[in-house]
C-alpha cells in the first residue's frame, strides 16, 4: 500500500511541476521589463537567463547593472535577446572587450 501512495504522490509531483513550467512560462510571455541589479549574479546565472530570455517576447528592458557577468554571460545573453528589447543596462560588471563584442 505505501508503495502504491509513493507512486501517486510521485505522479502528483510531476503533473503539479509540468502546471508550475505553464504557467511561469504564461507569466514571462507577459513581461516588458526585468530587473537584477546588484544580485551577486556571475556568468552561471546570466546563461541561465538567457534560456529564460527565449520565453520572454516582449521584454523591452532589461537591468543587470551591479553584477559580476563577464564575457561568457555577455555572449550567451547576446545570443538570446528578445528582437524588441530597447534597453540592456549591464553597467559595472565585469564583462570585457570579447564580451561587450557579442552585444
């Protein structure tokens, strides 16, 4: 019998986050502008965003300033800007001559 109950609440887990995924994935098709300022964020966090950037079609302004991004992050948010993005606010971090290339 407990065998059986873990295996509903597994499977009640899995539909629970396939909803959550929808819905987050609705809620950034919604959003105009984002911001991280001074968040401790590096590279690892700005590629992560980036494959978030593809959910957001709308997005028009975008603020990182205060970070620690550098040229990895840069290209990889350079590859995955929304077209109707007017602003990108990457002021003081870390991001060099190779980076700032890709934006």
């Amino acid at each position: 019998r407990s065998r059986a109950l873990h295996c509903r609440l597994a499977v009640m887990r899995s539909v629970q986050a396939h909803i959550d995924a929808r819905l987050h994935v609705e809620v950034l098709g919604t959003l105009q502008w984002m911001d991280y300022s001074a968040v401790g964020w590096d590279d690892f966090h700005a590629v992560h965003l980036a494959e978030v950037l593809v959910h957001c079609p709308i997005l028009t302004k975008l603020v990182l300033t205060g970070n620690s991004i550098g040229d990895i992050g840069a290209a990889k948010l350079a590859q995955k800007l929304p077209r109707g993005l007017q602003i990108i606010d990457l002021a003081n971090n870390s991001i060099g001559p190779k980076g700032a290339e890709h934006l």
